[in-house]
C-alpha cells in the first residue's frame, strides 16, 4: 500500500499558490445564504396558500442552511491560507465572513483542527474525543456540532483573554492568535448587532432569513463531520471520506472531497475536483483502498450509528498534543 510520505506530488498547476478564485467561494457562500432568505420573506408576504408556502419555504430554508454553512467552511479556508494569495488577506476574510454564522467561532476551531490534521483518527485526534460520543443518527445531527461549536467558543476565548493557552504546536504564533481570537470576537459582535438591527425593523426578516437557516445548519454541519470520517481509519490515504458526486461538488463548492483535503490542506477547495480526478488516475485511491463515495443520497448513512467514529488508532511515534475537550 501506498504510504501517506509517498503521496503522488501534485503538477504545478495544482499546487500553484492561491488566487482570486478563492472570493468567489467567499461570494458563493454569502450569496446562498443571503438569497433564499430574502426569497423566503417573498414567499411569505406573497404567497397566499398555506400548503404552496411550505413546499417552497422548506427548499429555500435547506439552501440558505447550506449558505450558513459555507460561511462557516469560508473560515476554514481562510485560516488555511486558501482563500487569497495574500495569507492575511486570506485569514481575515475567514474571520470577518464566518463570523456570520453566529456561536461560531472559526479561530477556536482551527487549533483543534490543525491537530486533527496532524494526528487524524488517533488518539491523540481532538474530533476523536468530541465525536465519538454521539452515536446515534440524532445526536449527531441535533447534539454533535452544539458540543463542537462550545469548544470552539472555549478555546477562542482562552485564546482572547487567557494568559496561557495550553496547545504546542500552534498553526500560528501564539500572539497572532490571540490577535485573530480577539478579531474574530469582534466580528461576530459586528454581526450580531446587524442581525438584531434587521430583527427590530422587521422581526420576520430575523426569524424566516437568519434564524431559520442557522437552526438548519446545526444539523447539515453536524452530519458532515461524520460522513467525512465516521467508518474511517488512520491508515495512509484512508483517514478521511470524499464523497465526489458532481451535486456534492457544486453544492459544496470542492469541500465534499474531504480526504483530498487531508492529503493536500494547501490546496483550495474549488481545485480538489480537478485533484481527485488527477489522483484517480494515478491509482492511488485504488492502491490504498481509499473511502470514496460516489452517490447522492447514500452520504446520509455515514451519520448513522451503523458506522462508528474511530475511537482513535494509535500511530507510532504520535506526539500526545492536544487541549483536552473533557472540560469544555
């Protein structure tokens, strides 16, 4: 089997450093959440008959959902680097944009998830811990990503106003953080008052545009985290799960290829379709029997209690690194 330190290097146009691609990902997200909502208060004051404002609120509300949570994956790109050439241009689009997913926020989350890159699926993996206890279809829906979401807000604080923060290993220099933990807390402040301006002009702009769709994105982010790993292992080209279909490519913008991701974190997401086919011929995942799923509808099952979130393998020679998520 091939080994993750043999990886097939990636062509230069693949690997190329991030460009201006990465804001219409920025675009695409706000956009998916802005638009229904607007198009579901339409609805609402136009549309008379009860029955026909329910079958076309419910797809506006799973779409702008899907714009929440976007938003909230914008972040993660942008504390990637992959959002702008420019790394701080990158990082505080990621702050400032999914700071509008509200309780989110996306510097607590990227220490935990730096980890998770280094020791996917171990022991010493953050999500491990986190995710493992839930283990039933609902929990992960309704309980995982408020659980996550609370550790995320713990770390930012002690990041904001610790005086010691204890992680090694940090994505950034401590100070930066703190930095980025402090914005970040600004931001989300910047949008709490737009959307409690919003609410006190009009209360059903508030509830049917951005409450609604905050409600739908507990449960749409919660199942992802464990289609991307739920069933997985640590070994080499297996630790995470793609699901490549072309409707999860365009409704995800590239981010459903989640164990490309992995390999190549530089990467942006809108060129992981262009990697997966490129590794797809290099047969690498037929080589490491690789989890790829290529259906639509056949993702949802990854969430179920049929497929366990790894409990955490041990890999040798893993360094023991993590804030323990047993207090949050």
């Amino acid at each position: 089997m091939v080994s993750i330190a043999e990886r097939p290097r990636l062509p230069e146009h693949l690997r190329t450093r991030p460009d201006s691609f990465g804001l219409v990902f920025c675009a695409y997200a706000l956009l998916l959440f802005l638009i229904p909502g607007a198009l579901g208060i339409w609805v609402l004051k136009g549309v008379s008959s009860l029955s026909l404002t329910i079958i076309l609120l419910v797809p506006l509300w799973l779409a702008g959902q899907q714009g929440i949570h976007l938003l909230g994956m914008v972040g993660h790109e942008g504390l990637h680097g992959n959002l702008h050439r420019n790394r701080l241009i990158s990082v505080h689009l990621g702050l400032f944009l999914s700071s509008m997913a509200i309780s989110y926020l996306v510097t607590g989350y990227f220490v935990t998830h730096w980890h998770h890159h280094l020791y996917t699926n171990t022991e010493d993996d953050p999500d491990v811990e986190a995710c493992s206890r839930f283990q039933t279809f609902l929990s992960r829906c309704f309980l995982s990503r408020m659980y996550l979401t609370k550790i995320y807000r713990k770390n930012t604080y002690r990041l904001a106003f610790g005086r010691e923060f204890p992680i090694d290993r940090l994505p950034f220099e401590l100070q930066q953080l703190r930095t980025y933990a402090r914005l970040n807390l600004l931001y989300q402040l910047f949008w709490i008052t737009a959307y409690a301006a919003i609410g006190f002009i009009d209360v059903m702009w508030l509830l049917v545009a951005i409450v609604v769709p905050h409600l739908g994105a507990v449960a749409g982010s919660g199942i992802r985290v464990y289609v991307e790993h739920a069933g997985t292992d640590a070994n080499p080209g297996r630790e995470a799960r793609s699901f490549s279909s072309r409707f999860w490519t365009i409704l995800f913008f590239g981010n459903n290829l989640h164990l490309e991701h992995h390999l190549y974190p530089n990467v942006p997401c809108h060129r992981l379709p262009a990697v997966h086919e490129w590794l797809k011929k290099q047969g690498f995942f037929e080589s490491n029997a690789s989890y790829i799923e290529i259906g639509n509808a056949a993702v949802f099952k990854y969430a179920s209690a049929s497929y366990p979130y790894s409990l955490g393998d041990v890999r040798i020679d893993a360094e023991p690194a993590l804030l323990s998520t047993s207090d949050a």
